[in-house]
C-alpha cells in the first residue's frame, strides 16, 4: 500500500492511505476516546466520542475518527480546546440518561463510560429531564439486561450479528426511545438466544452482565486467569475469577479469530474450573429450567453408554 504522511496532534506520522484515524492513533500512542469502536467490528461512528479536528487541503471540519480515513497531509488534533468541550457535552447526556449507581454496579472499574467520565471530569447532576425507562430483562440465569445503562452504542447488535443464525438483537424504536429488542421482541427466556454471552463480552457499560457472577465479584476485585475452553476446536477464551484463593466466576472473553462462544463451552469451563459452580440451567419453553451437569455438559448420553457397555462386558 501507498506509504502517506500525516500529522496527529503535531506529531508526524507515516502510514497507509484508506485506513481509519482512530486507529492510526492508537498504534502510535495517542488515545481516542470512544464508547462504540471495536476492530474486529464495522465502524459505526454511533458514540460521536471520537471526534476530531480534521485539517486537509485548506479546509477544517470535525468528524469522528473511527470512521474517517487518513489521506496525506491530513493534520489532525484530538485534544483542542472545541473538541475538549464537544465531547464533555456528549458524556454529560450520557451521564443525564444514567442511573447513578456506580457504587454498585457490577461494571464497576470496568466501565468505558465510568472511566471516561473521570478523565474528562463530567459528573452525574440533578435534572428535571428525561431518563432512560428502567426496564429490566431477569428471564434469563446467564444474562442481565438493563435498558436504563443501555447507551445504544450498537456493539451487542453487530456481534451478535457475526454468527448468521443467531442475530438476536436488534435496533427498536426511535429517537430517545430506541432500545436494544430481541428477535421475538420480549425477553431472553422467549427468544432463540443460546446465552452464548458474545453480547455481554463486549458491552462498554452494565447494560449487558454476566448474570452469574453477578454479586460475587466485580473486575477490579479479581485476580484473573485466562483459560481455553476444550469442547471443540475455536478453543474460546473465558476469564477465571479468583479471591483469596477461590475461584469464584467466569466470564467470557471477546471472541476473536472466529471463534463463536458458546453455553455449553462456557458450563464446561465453569465445571472445571469453580470450586462451588452454581446450579446450570436449560432453556425451555419460554424459561429456563433448573437442570444437572450430566446434561448441560452433553455427558448424560455418554455416561449412559459406558454404563451399558461396561453391563454387558459383566454379563
């Protein structure tokens, strides 16, 4: 590819033409702050946190720098004193929506939305305005979901999206009443989600949690270890949460190089793994039912044809 010069913040960078600000920046060391960006997704330029001050040819404008590509001679700054202002704007409406329960929210120390808020020094405050509606979905023993920390930055939609036959979730409505709706448009237990978790990975805030480790341990607590599942050959990365000796959860990692997670990697990992791993569910008919390792694992009809192999070798 064409070899091209631009300059970011002052600093003189050679790159390849058609590739992204965002991340041009962030392999020469300058963050950019952003809520809806991932590489591995379609870039969205939903958050408008990234955006930047763009000089090329004469002409200035400011657009996001996740979806804006390089071309020589461009000048970008991504820190003036407008752009500073325009994104505080942003996280102060962010914050307006919010619940204010950091303190106990589970993605507590985790949180793109905490950590950015901090950085730029937005601060929860009291308003007569609209709030997100609180709506929770509970069908479900592996995922949370909380309509009121749903920023709608879009990313469980695409990686959700990824695997063809799953695509459960979905933009609904519109304006300040959009939301995230599954593919039978009520709740987790109703759908054909699979609770493989993929949306929950990669979720900036505590719209989406890992039900499970809920109220057990929260990231900034845990020593972490990362760990392959065995059941096929993806070999999905998940997290083993330890305290004090004990490992106490797993959550799934974002699944990368195609790998596509899923439940029965994930009670696998669980059962290998936790010392105490709390009772697996199945779903239903429109629920989860309380069911035994044997069958969440797939052991049941193996474990059944050793016992009759092993009959008829005593016969």
């Amino acid at each position: 590819m064409t070899d091209i010069t631009i300059k970011i913040d002052g600093k003189e960078i050679q790159t390849q033409k058609d590739r992204f600000i965002l991340e041009v920046a962030r392999e020469n060391g300058i963050d950019i702050p952003s809520l809806c960006y991932d590489p591995d997704l379609e870039k969205f330029g939903g958050c408008r946190l990234c955006i930047v001050e763009i000089t090329n040819r004469g002409w200035t404008k400011i657009d996001t720098a996740c979806s804006t590509r390089v071309a020589d001679g461009m000048e970008i700054n991504t820190k003036s004193e407008e752009i500073i202002k325009k994104r505080r704007a942003i996280l102060q409406l962010l914050l307006d929506s919010h619940p204010n329960d950091c303190l106990t929210c589970q993605k507590a120390g985790a949180c793109d939305l905490q950590k950015y808020a901090y950085e730029y020094d937005v601060k929860f405050r009291d308003h007569d305005g609209a709030k997100r509606e609180k709506v929770y979905d509970l069908s479900s023993p592996y995922i949370l979901k909380d309509n009121a920390k749903c920023i709608l930055c879009g990313k469980c939609v695409q990686i959700c999206g990824q695997i063809e036959e799953r695509s459960i979730l979905s933009f609904a409505d519109r304006g300040y009443d959009a939301y995230i709706a599954l593919d039978l448009g009520k709740d987790f237990a109703h759908s054909y989600c699979i609770s493989c978790n993929r949306c929950v990975s990669i979720c900036p805030v505590g719209a989406l949690i890992d039900k499970r480790s809920l109220g057990k341990i929260r990231s900034f607590e845990s020593e972490k270890k990362t760990v392959k599942c065995k059941v096929c050959e993806f070999g999905c990365n998940f997290e083993v949460h330890s305290k004090n000796g004990e490992n106490i959860a797993v959550t799934a990692k974002k699944p990368s190089s195609g790998r596509p997670l899923c439940l029965k990697g994930r009670m696998m990992t669980e059962l290998m793994f936790l010392d105490n791993p709390d009772t697996p569910y199945m779903k239903g008919a429109g629920e989860f039912i309380e069911s035994n390792w044997l069958t969440v694992t797939g052991f049941k009809n193996i474990v059944k044809k050793i016992e009759k192999v092993d009959a008829k070798k005593g016969e």
